[in-house]
C-alpha cells in the first residue's frame, strides 16, 4: 500500500502549494508519485503550472513528469451513476407523498457528492498498486474535517440501515406497498448502499492506517494558529494522525542594524508565532518554509521550495516514515473499564459526551463522533471523564444487572 499523506490548513496559507511540493520533490527523489486534488477551487493545476482539468473518470491523471501524476477530482464520476439507483427510488416515494417534481429534484441530489467522490477515488488509487506516495491536496480546514468524518459517520448509518431495509424487503413489502403506496426499494438500491458502506469500511481503515496522515500547513500568525490548534483536537477526536505541521512563508531574520519598522514588526511577530507553534504541537515535528522572493509555480520553483523546507530535527527527508496513529484504547481496572481517547489541546470543561444506547457520542468544539462501544462496555455505565495531559478517559462500571444475566 502506498504512502498517503493529506495537506490541509485554513484557505490562504498555501496548502497547495505545500502539496505540490511534497509531491515534487518526492517524484524527483525517485518515488512514483501521486498528488490529486480534493479542493473545489482546484488550484493544484495553477501551482503545478499544468492546465489540470477536472477529471471525468477516477483514472483520468495527467503526467506532469516522468514519476509525477496529477488528478482533479470531481462530483462527475460513477459516484453519481451508483447514486442516481437510489435516486430514482427516492423520487418515487417522494411522488407518492405528493411532493412537487421540481422541489422532489432538488431534495434528491447527492449529498456530499465530492466528498464521496473523493474518498473512492483515494480508494481506488491505492489499490492499484501503481503509486509509492499518494499526495492529497484537501479542501481548507473545515471541508477536510467533513470529509475525514464522512466515512465512520457514513458507515455507521448504512451499518443501520441495511438490516432494517432487509427485513422490510422480506417481510413487509407486499403489505408497506399496499397500505401507503410508497414504493419498497428494491435490491438493487440495497447494492449500492452495501457497495457505499464497503467503501467507507476500507477508506476508514486506510486513513487510520499507520501509512496515512494528515499535513497541516500554517502560517505564524494568531488567528491561524488558532485554528490549526482546533483541527489537531479534531483529527485526534476522529483517530487520525499528523506526521506534520508546515508552518509556510516565514520571513528571514532581520539583519543586524536593519531599522525598517515593518520589516522588524514582522519579523519579531512571526517569531513569536513560531514558538506558539512549537508549544501547541510539540512532539509534532515542525517544518519551516520560507517565504521565497518569488512565487513558487512550476515543478521547478516547487522543488525549490521543498529543498529549501527545514525541520529543527535535521533534514526533511521526501517522505515521511510511518505514524503513530491516535487510537482507542479500552483497558481493565479492577472491577471498572477506562476508555481512553488521545484529545490534545482541551480541557474537561470543552467536551461533552452523551451515552446513546451502544454509542459514546463525543463532542469537541463543535465536531462529533459517535463512538460504537465495544461489548464489554455496552453492560456497562458511565461512572466519570475526565481530560488530562492530551487524553480523554471515560470510566465504565459494570451494570450488575446485565453482567448477572450475560447480556
């Protein structure tokens, strides 16, 4: 399996550029290189100075060099051709119902139909066999964190669905059809929802994989740091891992006797931002990009910028080693269970948690995850949580009822 490795970072900070110079680099160190775009704005084109287009098919990839392949994802794939089976059974309850056509049309488009778009074509890159190191340029900040959370929280609602629909497919439809005139969907409806949920069992498995991680890319500035601080608690929260932080366009060190006020203004700010940045993330290596004369495009200016990345740890290799992958741990202690989530970054008061039968629905500064227990601790109760030096611990007891009647 491939190395895969997601840029993001707020919209401005220069993740695409970033993405295109991981990949640059990469491919000219001898890795047989990747980098596919997730962002509607697709920029990646104008960075690689390429004329990219949105791709019609997942396997429609332009060379940009020999060892360097680039790919605009888009809404207009089999994704769409797979959703219109459902669509055309949702058009007809909805008809039953009595729903005008057109606002019928509009509420039967394809939710989230990049993001799906996206994590197959990810999917189907790294089964080929065909890459060392695939680079994804993610949408800013907040799309990227949609689109990390859609395969568990997709998977979770299929994983409900199917055997609900399978039963009423046996059982009810002669007498549900009857009754209220709303069409069953058929098996076909149920292929592709099963087909849906395989994908995001083995796009969930690649991205929490010790071969996949996310890269934040920044800039030393307050408000930007801000945020990346968020995002690494919520990449955390939903089990993935950052083998990076990039902190983009750093100005050079003023000169002794240099008087500019501007110049001095900026630099002292930044440096302040860089220790901010060392604080939040430590233990995260921290690469140093400068901010070149010039604006990096082309694979040639992009090559520059990556050789020029530094990292206090010594040189930036092209890529980066396999993760440690923040992972849910449940442990035994004494007649008690702890479950134990890494959560950097946040205190006890910023959390809130709710037991919801046999899930664990965690939130954190406005991002959810819906945990399915193990079944160990679905006979059990929450007893307290408590936050502490990055990690959520939530203490079980046995439901003595349960236990005693082995449920």
């Amino acid at each position: 399996m491939p190395r895969v490795v997601l840029v993001t970072g707020k919209g401005g900070v220069g993740k695409t550029t970033t993405a295109a110079a991981t990949a640059v680099r990469a491919a000219r160190s001898g890795l047989r290189t990747l980098v596919m775009s997730t962002d509607a704005a697709h920029s990646l084109g104008d960075a690689l100075d390429v004329d990219l287009r949105t791709a019609r098919t997942w396997d429609d990839s332009h060379e940009v060099e020999p060892g360097l392949h680039a790919l605009a994802v888009g809404a207009h794939t089999a994704v769409e051709a797979d959703w219109q089976v459902v669509r055309d059974y949702l058009l007809g309850v909805l008809d039953a119902m009595g729903v005008d056509p057109v606002v019928a049309d509009e509420l039967t488009s394809l939710p989230g139909a990049e993001e799906v778009t996206a994590l197959a074509a990810l999917a189907l890159q790294t089964q080929r066999g065909q890459w060392d190191l695939v680079v994804v340029d993610c949408a800013p900040t907040a799309e990227t964190l949609r689109l990390l959370a859609l395969p568990e929280v997709l998977g979770w609602h299929l994983d409900r669905l199917l055997p609900a629909q399978r039963r009423l497919l046996t059982v009810l439809r002669p007498a549900a059809s009857a009754a209220t005139g709303v069409p069953v969907p058929g098996p076909e409806v149920l292929l592709v929802l099963r087909a849906w949920r395989d994908l995001m069992v083995e796009v969930r498995t690649l991205l929490t994989s010790p071969r996949a991680s996310v890269r934040v890319v920044l800039t030393p500035e307050r408000v930007v740091i801000a945020e990346s601080r968020r995002v690494l608690t919520s990449l955390s929260l939903h089990g993935y891992a950052v083998d990076a932080v990039v902190v983009n366009r750093v100005l050079p060190g003023s000169a002794p006797g240099d008087t500019d006020p501007w110049r001095t203004a900026w630099t002292a700010a930044q440096a302040s931002g860089l220790e901010r940045v060392r604080e939040s993330f430590r233990g995260i290596p921290v690469l140093i990009a400068p901010y070149l004369a010039g604006e990096p495009i082309g694979v040639h200016a992009l090559e520059a910028l990556a050789t020029s990345t530094t990292s206090e740890r010594g040189p930036v290799p092209a890529i980066m080693d396999d993760v440690d992958v923040p992972v849910m741990r449940v442990a035994a202690d004494g007649n008690d269970f702890v479950l134990s989530l890494p959560l950097p970054l946040v205190s006890a008061g910023e959390v809130e948690m709710a037991r919801r039968d046999d899930d664990l629905v965690i939130e954190v500064g406005g991002q959810r995850r819906v945990v399915t227990l193990p079944s160990v601790l679905r006979r059990c109760v929450v007893q307290n949580a408590d936050v502490g030096n990055g990690v959520l611990r939530v203490r079980f007891e046995r439901d003595e009822e349960q236990w005693a009647s082995g449920r």
